[in-house]
C-alpha cells in the first residue's frame, strides 16, 4: 500500500519516542521529519511542504496547544495529530487538532489514524 510518500513532521521532545516513530512511519512508506521542540518544529513547519504533522503535547517551553495554534495560522490546512500520555486535554487544545489520541493507544492506531487525516473517505 504506497501513501506515495507524504511528508509528515513529528515534534516530540523524547528524542526516543521520535526515532521510533519516525522508523515506524518510513516502514510504512512515509517521509519523515523530526523536531525536538515547538520552535523548531514550527520553523520546519513553515520551510517544508509538510502534508501532515504528529505532535506530542507536554513539552518544554511550548507546549503542543501553543504549537498546533500557530501551525493552524500559518496553514490551516494542514491536519495535525495530537498525542499525549494524559486523556483528557482541555477543548482549546484538542478543537485545535483533527485527531487526538494517546501514546499508550500504539503504533497501529497512530498509522490508522495518519491514514485516515490524509485520506479523508469523503475525498475519495
């Protein structure tokens, strides 16, 4: 199954968490780039032709909330998925995001639910 090799942007600041996701997502066929904290994920964010973004919630200095805000202002297009080790993110933070879910859900549900925001059933 190819996804043609969408760009996808990972921020996280568990370097750990971001290799192993970042190794999970090019298994399945996607191109991958990585940052380890808000600012640096939104300055690839606005450099890059990013088609989708998973970001991590709880990080130093800006957090996920803050992050997603400012990816939404500069391209309101772009889905982005929210993960979290917590349930039960205040609705400012997760009306801001297509997807959220928690990092104990896995790898397959994080690959179904990439799927899912960059092949919406309605679009096909």
């Amino acid at each position: 199954m190819s996804h043609e090799s969408h760009l996808i942007l990972c921020v996280d600041d568990e370097l750990v968490g971001l290799r192993v996701r970042k190794i999970l997502l090019e298994r399945a066929g996607y191109r991958v780039l990585t940052a380890l904290n808000g600012a640096a994920g939104l300055e690839v964010f606005s450099r890059e032709p990013v088609e989708a973004v998973i970001l991590d919630y709880s990080m130093p200095g800006m957090h996920g909330g803050e992050v997603a805000s400012r990816m939404r202002q500069a391209k309101p297009h772009i889905p982005i998925l929210l993960l979290s080790a917590y349930i039960g993110l205040p609705a400012e933070v997760t009306s801001l995001v297509d997807l959220y879910m928690t990092k104990g859900e896995g790898a397959p549900t994080l690959l179904n639910k990439l799927g899912r925001l960059l092949h919406p059933v309605n679009a096909s």
